[in-house]
C-alpha cells in the first residue's frame, strides 16, 4: 500500500517499545494487518529469504 509510513518507522516504534496498538492510534491509516506485515518482512530480510509481495 502506498502509505506515508515506512516499515522502517514501523520497526523503529515497535523496537521503542511503542504497542501495535499505540502505532495504530498514532497512525489511523494504518491497519493491524500494515504493521503484522512490516515485522514479516524484517523477519524474511534477517533470515535471507525471498520476499514475495502480496496483492
């Protein structure tokens, strides 16, 4: 989705402590699925695999 948060900015907050919850009321257009979405792709980039974009 074209959103004007990174998953960087995802990371960041996350790895500050902030809750999925917090990230979601700071950041209304985002969705819980944006944020699950963020930490798989972190999880597939340390672990070397292939990222497929999903539709």
């Amino acid at each position: 989705r074209n959103l004007r948060i990174s998953v960087a900015m995802i990371l960041e907050l996350l790895a500050k402590g902030a809750t999925q919850k917090e990230i979601l009321e700071d950041y209304p257009e985002l969705e819980t699925e944006d944020i699950e979405a963020a930490i798989t792709y972190a999880y597939f980039l340390v672990n070397n695999e292939e990222v497929i974009e999903r539709k």
